[in-house]
C-alpha cells in the first residue's frame, strides 16, 4: 500500500477521520500497518455507494417510528421471561423477520 495514495483515497471519500488515531501518535508502528493494510482492501466507493443508497431508501419511507408499547428492563426480567425472549428470538431469526445493522464512521 501507499499511505499517501490511501490517505487521498479515504480524503476524496469524505472518510479522512480514519487516520485520527494515527495522526495523534496513538498507534505503534505494528499497529499502523495493520490498519494501512485493512484500509487497503476497502473499496471505498463501494462503499459510499452502499450507504447512499441505504439512505435514499430510508427518506422514501413513509412510515413512523413509534415506541414500543410495553418494554421490560432486562435486569428486572425473570429466567422464564429471559428465555422466552430468548426462544422468541431464534424463532424470528430462523424466519426472517429479524434484521440487524451495525454502522460505524
């Protein structure tokens, strides 16, 4: 890899803060080509495309987000209760009805 290719990379991607750590001193020099080598491998346009399209399609949405009508703290839930949801969970896994996303940046 090339740091300044990739640095010009992510720059042009809006995606610099990457490099945060590294500028600050924070990261030893294994560290850093670690993730020199990871950011390498990202097609950042991809990427980008990826998320723009994510959001077009959230701002089309019509419906609302409303609060769940009845929630129950997990500390103060019983073992039946916890295994239930438990239970409840896999089955919406196994079915398709569950999804999950993870964002970060």
């Amino acid at each position: 890899y090339n740091e300044t290719e990739l640095r010009a990379r992510y720059a042009s991607a809006g995606q610099s803060q990457v490099f945060r750590f590294l500028d600050s001193g924070m990261v030893d020099a294994a560290g850093k080509a670690q993730l020199m080598s990871q950011l390498a491998e990202i097609d950042t346009n991809f990427v980008n495309t990826l998320f723009r399209d994510t959001m077009a399609g959230a701002s089309s949405m019509t419906d609302t987000l409303e609060p769940l009508p009845d929630v129950t703290h997990l500390a103060r839930a019983g073992t039946s209760q916890k295994r239930g949801w438990f239970e409840r969970g896999l089955k919406a896994v196994a079915a398709g009805q569950v999804a999950a996303l993870v964002l970060a940046g």
